[in-house]
C-alpha cells in the first residue's frame, strides 16, 4: 500500500535558522513526488515536482531533493511569511495514478 | 487570471439533507479532483475525472455524488448518507496525471 509519512508533525524556527522537513514514502513505481504549502483556511499551493531520485528544485529559500525513499524540503534563513503548513505527495503506479498526500508539517517561523 | 473557484466558502447543513459544492475552473484542465481534509490527516480523494461525461471513485466516494457535464465543471453533492460530512473540502485540477494540482481555496461544511 503506498504511503507517505511527514516529520515533524510542527517544527519552530527562529527567523534565519535554516532546517529541513522531512517526507518518507513507499510507493509502487514513484512517477512523481510533490510539495505544496497551504495557508490556514486556504487551498494548497503547488511548490515543487520530482520525478527520480537525486534531482533538486528550487524556489527562493525553499529546496526540493529526492531519494529512492525519501524527500526533504530544505528552508535556508526562514523568515515569518515562511509559516505555513507544507504537504508532500506522491503518485505512483497502481490505483489509476492516485495521488497519496502526508498530513503535513506545520512550520512557524519567529521573527 | 486563471485559476479554480469554490463556493460557497463556509456552508452550514442540516442532517438528513444533501448540499452541493461547486468548482469552476478557466484553467483548461482536464483532470479533476474533489477531496476532503480533515484536522491531523492527509487529503484524501473523494471523486476524480479525467474527461469530460467520466468520472471515478476515490477512496472515500460513500455518500457523495458527483458529475462533469463540462469542462469547466465539478459539482459535489454531499449526500444525507455520508455520516460525517463536516470537514474542508477542496477541488483541484490538473492539466495531466502526472502534473501537479491547481487547488480551489476551499469550502467548509459543518452540519448543525
């Protein structure tokens, strides 16, 4: 059964102190894996899609990397409009491309 | 700008009766999705469609309906059978199955 699990469940950072957010997966045929950050009360927004293991994304001071078994969401000097909730997701093989999403790290960035 | 709308933002419901959201979307996606998130878990996929008259069960699909009658168009029903409905539902579009979601910013559903 494919799966995705997020550490930690909430992570509190200091403006400027760099650190990482952890997605572990087991999937059948990784076709894709997927960072979204969702805003209290809103839809989740689209960051990030890897597609195998050793690739790397980034965008501003957020970076995506990927192994066979897991995905960190690399956050270099947070500020406080960096607080959100970040999802991961993966989409694999079986189930008609079905997409499994984590339950999220809620991050809170102090300034 | 392009985008997927949802309305209404908050809808309140009494038991034993069926409510319908609605999802628009202008971005000419063809696939979408409904799912629901409840506090603590992941997202989980109620309906999906891939094409337009086409559409499949997720792993939650007990008690709701749904139905694409056009492109631009998901509607979900939530039904009286679905035993626990109050939680934030959001509906996402992709313009292919490996490509990442464009999500909706929402509507919540509390039965009172």
């Amino acid at each position: 059964e494919d799966q995705v699990t997020q550490s930690p469940e909430a992570l509190r950072l200091q403006e400027g102190e760099s650190s990482s957010l952890n997605c572990s997966y087991t999937v059948s045929g990784l076709r894709g894996l997927f960072w979204y950050r969702q805003d209290p009360g809103k839809g989740p927004e689209f960051l990030f899609t890897l597609y195998s293991a050793g690739e790397e994304k980034e965008k501003e001071r957020l970076k995506a990397t990927l192994t066979k078994k897991e995905s960190f969401l690399h956050i270099t000097a947070p500020k406080p409009e960096d607080s959100a909730t970040y999802l991961c997701a993966v989409q694999g093989n079986t189930g008609g491309f079905k997409t499994i999403f984590g339950a999220g790290t809620r991050l809170f960035v102090k300034a | 700008d392009g985008g997927i709308t949802q309305s209404p933002k908050y809808l309140f419901r009494k038991e034993g009766q069926n409510v319908t959201l609605s999802c628009e979307q202008n971005l000419n996606h063809d696939a979408m999705y409904w799912y629901r998130q409840d506090p603590g878990q992941g997202l989980r996929l109620i309906y999906y469609s891939q094409i337009v008259n086409d559409f499949q069960k997720g792993d939650i699909a007990e008690g709701y309906s749904v139905s694409r009658e056009k492109k631009e168009s998901f509607p979900l029903t939530v039904t009286s059978a679905q035993k626990n409905p109050t939680a934030f539902y959001l509906c996402a579009s992709s313009m292919g199955r490996r490509d990442g979601y464009t999500f909706g910013s929402g509507t919540r559903l509390t039965v009172v």
